[in-house]
DNA sequence: AATAAAACCTACTAAATCGGTAGGTTTTAT
DNA sequence: ATAAAACCTACCGATTTAGTAGGTTTTATT
C-alpha cells in the first residue's frame, strides 16, 4: 500500500512547476535535476501528464514544459491514480475470473474497503497542487 | 495500493472461522472450500497467523485450527500489516540510499500522506473481526 | 499395528510489476 | 549548421506475487 515512484516523481514534478511563473518554459532536465528525479524517467512522467492534459508542452530549443491547468484545478487524487490507478483496496488481488470473487460474499469486510477507498480518495481529491505550494 | 491476496485470503479465511464454534477444530482444507481459496496456499497462511498467534493448531487426524483469540480482539490492521506490510503510502518507492529522498523535503506532501496512513490506520484498528460476523 | 487425515515445512516457479535505461526522431531557436 | 529540447518505443534486470510441489510428522480411528 505505497504509491509507486512514478506517481510520487510526478507529484514533485508538478509541484517543482506549480512553484514557477505560470509561463515560463522548463526543461525536463531542468525538473529532474532540482527534483532528483532520474531525467528519462522523468521524461516519460511527463508525455503521460502532457497527454493527460496536465502539462503543456513546447518543442525545440528553448522549449520546455508549463502547467497546463492551474494549481487550484489539479487536484492530487486525479494525479495519482493516472499512474496508479484505484486508490484504495477495493478490486480484488486474488484470480477469480467468472465467479464473483469470495471477497464479494463477505460485503462487511467489502463495505469496510469501500469506506477506506471513499475517504482516502476524497481527502486526495480535495487536496490541490496548490496546498502544496 | 491494494491487499495483496495473502491478507484477503487471511481475513476471509479468520472471518470464516471466527463463525464457527470457538472450539471446534476445522481443517485448513474445509476453510479454503468454504472460502474459495487455494488450499495449499492457506496453508502457508495458516502457517503465518498461527506463528503470529491469531490460531491454535491441533495436528494429526482430526486436527485443525480454531481462532486464539476471542473475535472482539482481533484488529484487521494487524492481520493486513502481517502480509502486507505498511498501511499507507509514507515510505517512498524511489530508491534513495544515502540522501534523504526527494519527497522528503515536500513537507506538505508528506503530511498530507501521514494523515492517509494514521486515518487508515486508526480506521482498521478500529474494525475487528467480530465486527465482520 | 495399519491407515488416513491432518498439520508442518521448505523449496520452487511462472507471471506480473516496477524502476529505470537506451537509443533513437523530430522540432525549433540561435 | 548546431544544439537543445520534446517526442517515442522498446527493452531489461530485479523484485514481488500468487501459487504449486513434495515431502515429514503427528495422531485419532480401525
């Protein structure tokens, strides 16, 4: 139960640029050097968040990456599950396929799981790049 | 961030006992019939909360194992983090050995997961398995 | 005494995941 | 023309995970 260091790179990253004027451009170098971050890992970090709409980017010399939203509208649950997906212990670990997973017939213990998952994803998803900052 | 299938395994297989008789001896092989779970691999988990004194084994013919403890005094928190380890995502994935990790020094981000972990926590200590009958 | 049912124990393995690296290509300011 | 940057895809080694295999020991029952 530990988020995987992509997600948690990433969150630093955004952090890093959340700390930048809204307009300047920077360098994925740049981030992963002042973040120690390893730079290509990084660099894939950053074409999921540019997908995912979190960055913009801009090519060439002098180019560099910015925010694409601001720091009030990136809320860090969003951020996390792009890498990680779910955010609690809802989806079952064991292999059951066609029946309904044994986990499923216990529904207190999965109503338990549920509550967990609510209440994490709520606190992360009311929890903006901007509180980091 | 999910159980991993040991402690699923672990909490419907001590769930299912704690419905039973507190002294009725029941054989690892009824259990994981009863619960879906592959017997052999019970076993070993069955291995595990014995060691960790959540069972009571009785070996040769008619043997079993039965609960040690009374349902009431059983946390589900300490069965996961038997497993499982951890509960909440504090430990940074990023392999960092003799620097302090990058995260570390994002104060706000690291406070923001200790409260995940403490509220997590506190919530699975809070269930026991007698909550779970 | 023989059998069978059970716990006990250790080693192994196949697959998935994870953290990261490698090695290019394309774009663009200088 | 150069260099700096983003872009993209493939790969790789280590670890973890989920489970299997194959025994041994113990003990109630017959």
């Amino acid at each position: 139960m530990k988020l995987t260091a992509r997600s948690e790179y990433a969150l630093l990253a955004l952090i890093y640029l959340g700390r930048q004027p809204a307009d300047l451009l920077v360098s994925a170098e740049t981030v992963a050097i002042a973040q120690g971050i390893p730079p290509k890992f990084l660099e894939q970090i950053f074409l999921s968040l540019r997908r995912a709409k979190y960055l913009r980017s801009t090519k060439g010399h002098r180019g560099g990456y910015q925010l694409a939203r601001r720091p009030t509208e990136i809320n860090l649950a969003e951020v996390v599950r792009l890498f990680d997906g779910a955010l609690a212990p809802t989806e079952s670990a064991s292999r059951h396929f066609y029946e309904p997973t044994p986990i499923e017939k216990e529904e207190k213990l999965l109503d338990l799981f549920k509550d967990i998952r609510d209440w994490v994803s709520a606190r992360m998803e009311a929890t903006t790049l901007a509180d980091m900052l």
